[in-house]
C-alpha cells in the first residue's frame, strides 16, 4: 500500500502491520488498544501530565456518567451534542428516573463541583486535569485513532477571577501545546475557529490543526475561552471584596489520542511506523549478527551493548531471536523504531556498531565504548530532523489562494471578510470549511473571496 | 469522631478531612477523585503495572462497552451480575439495536477478541492486563473507595495450554499481591470462596481479604481459576501437535481502589491519615520554625533540605506558609505525611534536624548533613513497623471458634465439613457469611460446627 497513492488505506494498513489497535471489536468505532499502540499513547500522556503538572494544574477524575439534569443546563452545550451522546437509562432490572449520559466533555460533571469547590479569589485560579476515555456517537466513517466512538484523552479546566487572567492561561495553554509537540515532531496551526463552528457554549475556540500528506487536515485538539458562559448557569462565582458574588472566567484546553493519529500519518512510510524517539516504545533495537563462528562472542556483546544502553536509561530491545537479521530488520522498521544497532564480527573487530537511522535510513557506525552517548546525538538528531522535515511538508501543502481557487491537495489561505454570510456561501459553493483566522494574526492584503471587500486571512480545507 | 467508637462514622470523617474524594457528585456512589486522593491511587496503580509488567503482562485497553450478545454467551455469568449492570439503550437521538452494558468486569469484552487471538501454543500464556474504571449498579450503603459504583480497578486476564499451567499462574499471582501488600503495609488472607459465593463462571475463587478494626472483613482483591469454563462458549483453543482445538485454560486476577479503603481503614487514626510510605504524595514535610531574628536563616537552611531531599528521590513538601507550626502539623498529620522534619535555630545550631513520625508520634533527630539517608533509615522503619503492627491487629481479630460462637468483633475459624446445606445453614443462622477455607491448607482438629462430622478449618465474619 503506497501513502502517495491512497493515504486512507494506506494508514489503516500501516495501523494494522504495527498492531498499534484492533479493530475487530463487536461495536463499531470502538477499537481495543493493543500493548505497542497502548505504550505509546501512555508515553504521550505522561508528557502531557508532566507539562499539566509543571503549570499547576491537579489531576483528577470525574465519574463518567452525568444526569441529563446537570446536562441540560447550557442551552448551546446540549444542542451541540445532543445528537451524539450515550444514554444510560436503565441500571440492573430498573428503569432510572434520571437518564444518565456517558462523558462527551466533562463540563456538565464538573462545573457543578466547581461550583462548591470555588467560594472566595483565594481559591482561584482552579487549574484541573484528568486523561480519561470519553464517548461520542460518530455517524462519519471511523478510523482507527483519528474518529472514534471511545476516545482517549485530556482535558484541563479553569476558573479565573478575570477575562484577562482567563486569557493568560490560553497563552500558557499554547506554550505546553509548543512543548508537546515538539516531542511528537509534529507541526500545528492556531486558527479561530468561525462563530458557527466554535464549541458549543464557548465564548470562542482556537483549533488545533495538523495538515496529513493528502491536505486534508486532522483536529488534534482545541483550547477554549467560556467567559462566563458555563459559570453563570453553573453558579461558580467567587466573593469579591465588596461582598458580590462574581461569576468566574473560564478555559478548558484538550487532546485526544488523535496526536497518535497524527504522529502515524505525518512520519510513517511505506515500509511501516516512524516513531519520535520520546513516544518510542523502543528507542533502539540491538540485532545481532551472527557468523557460524562467531555466534557467542557477538551474543555476549550484543547482550553488553543493550545492558549498557538500558541502564543509560534508554528504551531498548534486544532482538536475538533465531532468525534472518533482513526479517528482524523488516519488523522493526514496521514497528518504527528510531534507530537500529547491528553488531557483527566485524564491527566488534574494528570496536564499533552499525546504525541505521528509520527516518532516513541513513547508515554509519558509532563507538562502541561510548554506544551511549553516540546513541543520545543520534537520536536528537532524528527527532530534530523529524520536526524539520514535517514542518516543511506541512508548509509545502498550504497555498496562497487569495480567490479562493483551492487545490485539491492543498490547505488554501483565503481572504475573508469575516461575515458569516459570506463564510458560509464560500463552505457551501466550494466544499470546503473555513478552518478559521490566525490565531497570531498574520500580513495579509487581499479581498474577501466571496464579497471583494477588504478582508484578512483566513484558512480553508478538507478535513479528515 | 473516634475510630473505636464508630468506625463508619470515623472513616467517612477522615475520607473527607483529608480531601481523597467529594461525595457529593450529583449521581450517588459515584464520586470525585480529588487531586490528594486519586494521586495516592496513582502511586498504587505504579506499583501493581511495575509488578504485572515484571511478571510478563502486556498492559492493553478494552473497550468500555460489551454488546448484550457477548455478554451473555456465559450463562453463569450474566445471571450473576444480570441485577447490577448499566445499560446503555440509546444513542444520540436513535435506540441501540443491540444493547450495550458497561463493564461490570472485562472477561465478556476480551474473551472474542481472546478468540481471534490465540492460535497455536505458540501465542500460549497470553497474559494481559488493563487498569481502568468498572461500573456496578451497587443496591447497599455505597462509601467511599470500599462500595461505589464506579470502581478504579485493574484485571489481569490470562490462557494457557493446560490446568496446571493456570494453576501456577495464581501462584504468581499470590506472590505478586504479597509484594503489593507489603508496600501498602496490609495484612491479607486467602480464602478459597464457598461454591455458591465465586465468582459467576468460576471454576473456583481465592478472595484477598483484610479485616478492618471493627472485626469486619473487607474483600480487596480476587483470583479465579476458570478452567475452560469461558474458552468454551467464547471459543478460545489453540490448535494441538495432532490438530485438535484444544480450549485454552483462563485464569485472572483483580484488586481495585478498595485497597485505599483499606489502607486508611486499617493504618489511620483520630487525628486523621496515616500512609504507608511508598504511597504517600509526600513522604517529608518539612516545616521552618521560625523566630524573630532568625527567619532568613532558618527559611534559607529549610529550603535546602527540602531540596537535597528531592534530588535524592524522595517526595517532598516544604511548608513555609505564614502559619503557626502547629497548625501546619495538624494539616499535615489529617493527610498522613509519614515523616515531618521541623527545622529551627537551635537544630541549626546543633546540626540536627528534629524528626516526628506519623505512625507511632516518636521523636528525635537526625544530623543534617545526612538527612537523606537518615530520611531513608526512618521511612524505611515506619514501612516496616506499619506493616507488622497492622498483622498483629489482624492477628488479634481472629479468633478460634470451633463450635461457631463468634464474638461480634471477630472473624472465626470455625470447623465446617465442607457441604453446601451445612454452610448455608450456618450463615443463616448466625447471620455471617462464611469467606471459605484456607487457600494454603492449615491444621485444624475439629468439628462441623453444624452437622458434626469431621471438618476442615473455614473462616466465617461479617464483611464491610
């Protein structure tokens, strides 16, 4: 299966070959996470838990299921998604007089919580977090990772005293995304979502973009400015000096197991998974290679090499399987591990052992004494060049398109006047979304593509 | 409120004191894991993946919802837990066709993924595990972490090619709890469940219990043999030398949050938490005491102890708020920090630190240039001390009682021959539920304390 050729079904083979999910479960859209696909995303959590954790947000966790009571309580919220939830309606051989719903965003489970929890500004800000499984209906296609009806996740939340403060944490929010991605090498954009395709409730939201090499792009995740959309409903108000009870600003920030979605789809290739190094169940592989003679002596020190790496504190698989060393190649490059060790006997002759970089394929040899640190540079090296590489194919598949005549394989930067009318008749006539304006506004001089009036950038695409 | 006067009472009191979890989320017994207590959780959940990845588990994540139709391919089964499964009937705005329950326990979500799976011997032992939330629909009196309706919990699950081969998987499993329950310093028995109380399917089961200080007992964990009674109807066989499908032999094996509702039944005390070290979020507080002319000083000398004490590994909370010492020790001492070092003039002086240990309130010092490895000898003898004197209450809670006379405060060991109508009989009319007969056989000389035949020793109590 060629990626240039059909991304689709080339991404669920890569997905399937890699045994990163199983997709055979009896309800559709509802995927069993395998070992290697369940060990990466664990990594990517606990990155995104450090970040959490370094910023002052506490980890929590809410109970899944919220009564449509609670649920009810912001109008734009449940229409937003009452077409695409989970009833619970009956517990043992009862009926419920409350329905209950299964998560699709904890909002309605938590803010009535916040609304106990949160009595004076000595309690604010209320910074939370928790990375838990939510459910949402999907009637579209789904596809492992990038839509489906059980998705893993963060999501943060926060009380401000101000609209401002509430701003700030936005801005902190996209510093962690920055950091974030850079470990998953993965390029983004900040764009604004329109007023009719922001979240339901939200004062407004900021998208998260990822462009796949077909140009469509992928929603990683989203940040969020309520003001006080949810705080009034909800009743999260603290004190204020003169003795008001003042209705708290709030932000929610989250990203879904589609980071790996992402991550497959951007750096993958023909021949399997190519995995950042910090998401990488394995770092490196050690593969010995044996010779009729030489099969204890190169053993012992393949085991050496792999112990040593190990206690350096890399992730590492020895690979000694009785086996030609082509068809462990061939595994592992499916499996996308960043960096290959081989070791014959003439590289112990000569002290040194064989790489082969999985980004590039690029070969060269280390020292074999100092296998650790030469080990450290390379891998550096293949996530630098990782996020290089991606950000310039990302920049490659957008395109200047001030009228509006869009490739099919291309993310288009338009002009827009920023009226709904005219957003909405560019969607319709072109079949496109507006994905949004620039979160950091950008130069831009042109005409609205629909009404030739003066406009500033906005950005538009097909989506996965 | 005083935990030998009313133990329900006084651990509700103490729950809540110390911010593990808030009880009042608008569905009842399911409740929030606030940030102290779902950290302590976490630390839990660290120690049992450590273990089952040691041992050879593949963690993975199942699915949360199990269509009706695999649910009830064991008819055991669905009729044991047909009272307390949530149902889930609707989806957005349309009825399921196939209704879906949400995971009382994962044996009907895995068992056809198992199915597709196992092969040849080859993919023999499958052992896997994942940690994730479990719903029962609870009809009693829920508490926090002890009986709720969302339960954290983790489930290993495994096949293999004969009986003996998963009866030394739950030797494994014993040994794996024993590890466990060292670190969170609780005393536990093993007791093969009566015939009418294993678990629905069961070929037998091995409950872990403790008994708490009201001489109830409270079941954390269990370990089943299911023989071929799952492979059968799920189709679960490998292939033999001679080309038989040969069903596969299951066993697994789960502990839930219940051990946090142990640890604090069993280890706290009136004035609030006691934890045992390793699962502490914070092992040291260390606590300035200032006075007048020496604030800079003592303020400076405490900050560097509490940072040598975090570079040497250890969980560390420096407590510098504008408050009086003894406030900060009763805050620290309701959240159990295990070790509390105050540093004043006079200790700075002296080089020492003062010491106080939550578990037995003694005192001392220890020099300050060392303070971590005097840190290490301390928690080290609080883990140790914690855990002998919890087996020793245990030990006092248990009574012999051949002839069935239980003291209300007690678990007895009664002699029972081993049928069904005596076992029954005897609940009925004592009002206890007999927890079963030993899982490493005891010598026991005595009669059925209802029929009077010959018997083997039974463990009969109250349970939480």
């Amino acid at each position: 299966m060629r990626k240039e050729e059909d991304f689709n079904e080339w991404y669920i083979d890569a997905v399937e070959k890699a045994g990163l999910s199983d997709k055979r479960y009896p309800v559709k859209g509802m995927n069993v996470w395998t070992a290697y696909g369940w060990k990466i995303m664990r990594l990517i959590d606990e990155f995104i838990r450090r970040e959490l954790d370094a910023t002052g947000h506490d980890e929590v966790c809410f109970p899944l299921l919220i009564p449509e009571t609670e649920f009810k309580k912001e109008k734009d919220h449940i229409k937003g998604f009452d077409s695409e939830v989970y009833w619970v309606t009956h517990a043992g051989l009862n009926e419920l007089d409350v329905r209950l719903v299964l998560r699709p965003t904890s909002e309605t489970a938590m803010y009535p919580m916040f609304a106990l929890w949160v009595r004076s500004h000595q309690d604010l800000p209320l910074k939370v977090y928790q990375i838990v499984n939510t459910f949402r209906y999907e009637t579209k296609q789904t596809r492992a990772f990038m839509r489906v009806r059980e998705i893993h996740f963060f999501e943060s939340h926060t009380c401000h005293e101000t609209e401002e403060d509430a701003q700030r944490q936005i801005e902190e929010d996209v510093e962690i995304l920055d950091r974030i991605a850079a470990r998953l090498c993965l390029p983004y954009s900040l764009l604004k979502r329109t007023d009719w395709d922001k979240f339901p409730g939200a004062h407004y939201t900021v998208g998260i973009d990822t462009v796949m090499p077909n140009g469509r792009t992928l929603q990683i995740g989203s940040v969020h400015h309520y003001r006080t959309n949810f705080s009034v409903p909800y009743g999260i108000s603290y004190e204020s000096e003169g003795g008001e009870h003042v209705p708290v600003h709030q932000t929610t920030y989250g990203m879904s197991e589609r980071l790996l979605g992402a991550v497959i789809g951007v750096h993958a290739d023909d021949a399997g998974l190519v995995l950042p190094p910090d998401i990488a169940p394995f770092q490196i592989v050690v593969i010995p290679i044996f010779s009729k003679d030489n099969a204890a002596r190169v053993g012992e020190a393949a085991k050496a090499l792999a112990g040593s790496l190990s206690a350096a504190g890399f992730r590492v698989k020895l690979d000694d399987r009785d086996v030609r060393p082509g068809s462990k190649f061939f595994d592992w490059e499916i499996k996308g591990v960043p960096l290959r060790l081989e070791l014959g006997g003439r590289d112990l002759d000569g002290g040194v052992v064989t790489f082969a970089r999985r980004d590039d394929g690029s070969k060269g040899t280390i020292g074999l004494a100092d296998a650790p640190s030469g080990a450290r540079l390379l891998l550096d090296s293949i996530s630098a060049s990782m996020l290089e590489k991606a950000k310039a194919a990302q920049a490659s598949r957008i395109a200047d398109a001030p009228g509006g005549e869009v490739p099919d394989d291309r993310v288009a930067r338009i002009g827009w006047c920023g009226c709904e009318e005219c957003g909405r008749r560019f969607e319709e006539e072109r079949d496109l979304k507006i994905l949004g304006t620039p979160f950091r506004p950008e130069r831009f001089e042109g005409a609205c593509a629909v009404c030739g009036k003066p406009a500033n950038a906005a950005y538009a695409a097909r989506t996965m």
